[in-house]
C-alpha cells in the first residue's frame, strides 16, 4: 500500500486541534490499514517526524436525513498519532492553534 493511500486526510475539529499541543495528531485513515502501515505512512509523508504512538478508533456512520428520507453515512476510521518529545512538529497543522 502506498503512503498516501493509508492517510486519506486530517481530521480537524475542536478537540484534535486541542490535542496538537500535546504532539497528538488524527487523522483520517483507510478503513484496512493497520497501525504499523499508519506509523510507516506518517513517518514517510512527513520527513523528520518520529511516531511514539498509534491509536485508532472504528467511526461508526451517522443517520442523516433529506427531506423523508433517511440513511447512515459511511463508516470510517480514524487514527491518533503521538509523536516523540524530541521530534519534529507536522508542518501542515503549524497556525491552527
């Protein structure tokens, strides 16, 4: 699996921005991928960073409606990753906090 096939996209809301102060960084990840290919995944896209830690979670879909009709979004899956103290910080969340 390619890098960029594991980390589909960051996940930005109150509390994962909260958590960047902290080194912990989620993000969006294929429904597949296991928390080694997540680790391998970070540590190629972004250069110089040093994962300390994964944790993923299953996203379960939530009901939606429009107008009468109802339905669930797609499951997903989301992964928590911790970084070293000693390394480098993830560029692309730099300014969000």
């Amino acid at each position: 699996m390619n890098a960029y096939d594991v980390i589909l996209a960051p996940v930005v809301t109150e509390k994962a921005v909260a958590g960047i102060a902290e080194k912990k960084y989620t993000f969006r990840v294929a429904p597949n991928a296991n928390k080694i290919e997540i680790k391998q995944a970070i540590e190629t896209i972004y250069e110089g960073v040093e994962v300390a830690k994964v944790n993923t979670i299953s996203m379960k879909g939530t009901k939606r409606r429009t107008g009468r009709y109802e339905g669930y979004t797609s499951d997903w899956k989301k992964a928590v990753v911790t970084l070293k103290e000693d390394s480098k910080t993830i560029a692309d969340f730099d300014g969000m906090f």
